[in-house]
C-alpha cells in the first residue's frame, strides 16, 4: 500500500513539472511602436503610439515618456502615464511641455513609447520634433509712460491673453489683447525706474519666456505741490517714475503760464519763475505731449516793518514782512523797491521775511511812501520812512592851530566818514555819535580865519560862525645853556604829536623826546657847533621861534 502512494506521488510530480515547463515556454512579450510625433505649440505636441501586441504578461502602466535631449530611459525624461488598462492598437496623447523644457534656444523634444508589465518595460522608437518658438519684434511707441497703451509685434503663435504674460522689470502688465502678431497692453504703475531709464520687458506665452529690453520708461506727472506761494517757491511733484535730477536724457519741459521753469533741484523739482502772472498753468510736457496739472497763484508779499523807520539818506534798512522769495534773483521780476515817486532800486534779501535796503544818498528829507515790487505784484508799505536831514550847528573849540582836535554838532551816522573843509583844505572825520562829528585841523594850516563846510551824500552844509587857524606859541626854554646831552624844556601852545614836530638847533633838526600840547622835551644834540643859536619849534606843518638865542657850551 505505501509502495502504491509512493509511485502516485512520483507520478503526479512528472505531471506538474510537464504542466509547468509547457507554461515557461508559452511566454510572448508586448510589441509596441512610437508611430508618430507632431508639434501642437510653443508648449505641446501630440505623439501617437501602438501595441501590436500585448504579450503574454499583465500590463501594469503604458503611455509615452520625453526630454530635450535623446536620453530616456527607465529614470530619465518625464513619463506621462495612460494607467494600465491597455489594449491593442493605436493611442495619443496631446502633451504640454514641463516648465523645465521651456527654452526658446532649445526647442527640440524627444519623446517614445513605453510599455511596462511583470518582466520589465519595453520601449518604442525614439521620435524628435521641434517646437515652434514664438518672436518677439518692435514695440511702438517704444517710449511711453504708466497708463498708456503699447503694442508689442512678433510672432506669437497660439497665444492668447489668457496665456500670456508680460512684465515690466518685476511688474506685470495689463494685456489687453492678443493675437497672433501683435500684443496690446497698458503700461504698469509700480515701476522702480526713472524717467528715460530702459526697463526689461519679459513676454511668457504659456511656460516660454521671452525678453525684450527696447522700451524706455517716461516720467508720469499727475499732481504738485504746493498749489500757492510767493515767486522763488520750490514745487514738488508726484507721479510714477519721475526723474530724480537733473542729470537724465530728454527732460520733461515744465511751463508755468507758457513760461519755462528750469528743474534746478535733485528729486526734479522746479522753483516758480519771478516772471509769472499771478494765477499761472503748470503744464507739462513729456515726449511731445502736453498735460496741464493745474493752476499755481503767486500770493501777493507783505510789509509788516521798516527797521529803522527813520534815516539819512545812504544808510540801510530792513524791509521787514513776509510771502518774501527765499532767494535772490537777477533777472526781470526780481526784488525792488522805491520811494515815493522816485526809481526802483534792487534789494537783497537778507534773510527769510528781510529785504536789505539802500536808501538813495541823493534824497531829500521827508516822509515817503516805499513800494515793494516783486515778481507780478507792486505793494505798498502801511508805514512811511523818514528821511532825515543832515545837519552841522556848532564846532568847538573856536581856534586852534593844526591837527588839534575838533568837535562839530549836527545830525550824523554814528560810524560813517565825512569829508571836511577848512576854508578850501579837505580833511575828513568821523562821526562819534549821532550827533558829534570829530575832525582835526588839517597839516600846515596858515593862521587866519576860515570857514568849516561839511560834505554829506546829496549836499554841503557850512557850519554857521568862523574857526580861527592859530599857529604854536614857543614862550620859554630852560636851561638857556647846556653842553650836548643835556635834557632841554621848551613851553609854549599848540604843539603837536612827536611825529608831527621837530626842534631847530640853528639849521639842524632834532626828534624830541615828548611832546604835550604846551611842553616839549628834546636833548641838546653834539653834532652842533657851540655858539649862540635860534630854537625853532616845527610842530603840524607851522614853524615858530623864540626871540632869545640858545648858547651851546663847549664840553
């Protein structure tokens, strides 16, 4: 019996191992075919493919796999799976490119069928196709600003607005329409660029990217500030993408009311022109076209003060007020002022609300009227300025010999120089005070009366009453003898400074040593022979000497 269970064992055994060895050898593998390849757009393509036959094993994944180059293979390229539920015959796919094959200098696709079952993949024949590329050409105007609208030409395929992107520098624009050889779109707001910078322009159509830097962005000015000021007032403005100097290619031309203000300032702003009306159009003009902004009103200035309100003629003043331009200008409109009926004269400003003027040397004294003219307004100041009178009334001492000291009273500026008159010899002097002139009686004077005229800036006034010109007095000398280095003392009157007198020995003149008014000190000199002498006092130009002669000792 166990013989019997034995031999069936063996028997069904050979039978499987027959069973099995029947089925190894009934194995078919799959046969598949890349059949063709067709570019659909810049981005897709349609490949077709066919399995001829599926083979013996079950099929787990079928479809097509591609790359930008001819290497594809189990782990290079990128797969697009249809699944596994395959049958035999022919089979498409329309295939967007990856973003990572998206390159307009490389268009070139290579793609193949796969079939993937229990024993491996097998593949179909490898495929190339290139993609078409879009173009890009000029874009008109090829200048423009934010808002406005631009076309870009090119060949844009199958683009449509849906698919297409453009962006200015890292801003995206607005397309407004798309066809295929043209683009429209508005110019974004947000820039970073200046005016007359050249901005990227990058065109996407679906995952293609295209660049063109030929555009250039213009200033957009949409407001300034402020609306109001006197002449001189820097305006700002605000918009997208103005210039931020000066220093930029075709500038904007900016009028105001026609007349052109000049950008002088580093973020494009302008100063108001001192020729401009009172109410005046800011217009600005970019690449040909003209935009008005607005009206700027040039407000009116406003004397509040004349410090002081009462002066000579030739002294200064302070026009004091404010809506003063805070700079000086040169040209037709700037700062002047007049008195009464008289000229206009230019002023300076001084500092902010200060007007420095000179009043004429050649007016009259009164009370007048003074105008502010500036830029398109002439006003008038609430407060007269008085001019006042120069005056001389008394001098004193009455007489004196040369370069003693004179004090005249009068009405004067505390400061100035004025030239004085000795009868016809001209000296000058200074006014110590508002009221005190004082001068010297000039050099070499001749003795006598003469009359003293003073010479102020619009007249010469003479000062009532005679100055008598007296020469010095030499009264005494001591000792009447003296060997060479003896000290001698000569007194007298109207002697004047050291550098202006000098002692007489006979013919030879001697330094002294002082001199006061009344007293001089000179030293007997030893280059003088001994003998009985004339002492002469010369002192201020004038010449006196003592009637008794000096004896000078032998040592």
């Amino acid at each position: 019996m166990i013989l019997k269970f034995k031999t069936l064992q063996i028997a069904l055994f050979v039978l499987l191992s027959f069973f099995f060895s029947c089925k190894k050898e009934d194995f078919t593998p799959p046969a598949i075919q890349t059949i063709s390849v067709v570019a659909n757009s810049p981005a897709s393509f349609k490949v077709v493919g066919n399995i001829s036959k599926l083979g013996s094993e079950k099929v787990e994944d079928y479809g097509f796999v591609y790359n930008n180059s001819p290497e594809i293979s189990e782990t290079k390229g990128i797969k697009v799976s249809l699944g596994k539920d395959v049958r035999t015959g022919e089979f498409s796919k329309d295939i967007v490119v990856d973003n990572i094959f998206a390159n307009p200098y490389n268009n070139s696709i290579w793609v193949r069928t796969y079939l993937k079952d229990s024993r491996g993949t097998v593949f179909g024949a490898l495929l190339n196709v290139n993609l078409p590329v879009p173009s890009v050409g000029n874009i008109t105007p090829n200048m423009a600003m934010s808002g406005d609208i631009i076309k870009i030409a090119g060949d844009f395929l199958d683009a449509t607005v849906s698919n297409t992107a453009v962006v200015f520098e890292n801003v995206k624009a607005k397309v407004l329409s798309v066809s295929k050889t043209e683009i429209s779109v508005e110019v974004p707001t947000g820039l970073s660029a200046r005016h007359g910078n050249n901005v990227n322009v990058k065109i996407s159509i679906g995952a293609t990217t295209i660049n063109n830097s030929s555009f250039q962005i213009l200033g957009n000015y949409k407001d300034f500030t402020p609306k109001s000021g006197p002449v001189g007032t820097k305006i700002s403005f605000t918009g997208d993408n103005l210039p931020d100097s000066y220093y930029y290619i075709s500038p904007p031309l900016i009028e105001l009311g026609g007349q052109q203000a000049a950008i002088v300032h580093n973020d494009g702003g302008v100063n108001v022109p001192f020729t401009v009306k009172e109410n005046s159009d800011l217009a600005v003009t970019v690449n040909g076209k003209k935009k008005v902004l607005g009206t700027f009103t040039v407000t009116a200035p406003v004397i509040s003060d004349l410090s002081p309100a009462s002066v000579f003629p030739g002294e200064t003043i302070l026009v004091k007020g404010t809506n003063y331009p805070n700079s000086n200008d040169y040209g037709e409109g700037r700062p002047r002022i007049k008195l009464g009926s008289g000229s206009y004269q230019d002023v300076y400003l001084y500092d902010a609300g200060q007007f420095y003027y000179n009043v004429p040397t050649n007016i009259e004294a009164g009370d007048y009227s003074l105008y502010l003219k500036v830029g398109p307004h002439e006003v008038l100041s609430p407060k007269k300025l008085k001019i006042l009178g120069h005056t001389a009334t008394s001098f004193s001492p009455k007489s004196g010999s040369s370069l003693q000291q004179i004090n005249i009273t009068g009405s004067f500026i505390t400061g100035s120089w004025y030239n004085v008159y000795f009868g016809s010899v001209q000296t000058n002097g200074t006014a110590t005070s508002s009221t005190n002139l004082q001068v010297t009686v000039p050099y070499g004077m001749s003795e006598g009366k003469v009359k003293i005229m003073i010479e102020f800036p619009n007249n010469k006034v003479t000062v009532p009453g005679d100055f008598e010109v007296t020469g010095p007095s030499f009264t005494s000398f001591s000792p009447t003898s003296a060997v060479p280095g003896t000290v001698l003392t000569i007194k007298g009157s109207g002697f004047a400074s050291n550098y202006d007198t000098a002692v007489k020995f006979g013919s030879i003149a001697v330094a002294p040593n002082s001199v006061t008014s009344n007293t001089i000190t000179v030293t007997v000199p030893s280059n003088v022979s001994p003998g009985a002498m004339k002492l002469t006092v010369v002192t201020g130009g004038q010449s006196v000497s003592h009637k008794d002669n000096f004896t000078l000792l032998d040592k």
